[in-house]
C-alpha cells in the first residue's frame, strides 16, 4: 500500500498503509529504528481503525499492537503509556474534526 514518514518529536517512523476496506477498516505498519546511548533500539506498531455505524453516529475502534526491539524492550512501560496518551489525543482531534465538519 502507500508509503509514508511520520516524523514525531524524538522519532521517524517509516509508514505503510496495509489495509484499506472503505468505509470501515484502515490499518497502517510503521518501524523505526534508531540508537539509545550506543545501543540499538527499534519499534513495530500495527495501529488499526475500525468503523462501526450506530444508531447516532458511528464508533470509531483504534487498535494498537507494538513489537519493541533492542533498549525498547526494556522502556516498554514507559512506551506503551506515552502511545495511549497519544492515541486518546488523537482520537479526540478525529472527533473535534468530524463533529465540526
């Protein structure tokens, strides 16, 4: 599927968007892989979207499932809650964005 870069604060990440169901499913890969204090150190996220209708709206279901690679391994507490707090984030940009529209 199509490529892109998700260029974060501290990371790239190389992106693949590898599926794609209109209107109701949209899943993205992205790796990094970079070095922590000389050591390697790298992320696999697969980061899933999945619509369903409701009776108001629609529900949308975010999905994350993170493979750590290297020094990664051992901060991964401390990654995995730095992603929830950026999937709520983003979750509530996509609703302020829809609900306006």
């Amino acid at each position: 599927g199509p490529a892109y870069v998700d260029r974060g604060p501290s990371l790239v990440f190389q992106g693949e968007v590898i599926d794609f169901q209109p209107p109701t499913r949209l899943t993205f890969y992205q790796a990094t892989r970079s070095s922590v204090l000389m050591f390697d150190a790298g992320m696999n996220i697969n980061i899933d979207y999945t619509l369903h209708p409701t009776a108001v709206g629609t529900r949308v279901e975010r999905t994350l499932s993170l493979d750590t690679l290297g020094v990664f391994t051992l901060l991964q507490p401390l990654l995995r809650y730095a992603i929830r707090q950026e999937n709520e984030r983003i979750l509530q940009q996509m609703k302020a964005h829809l609900e306006a529209a």
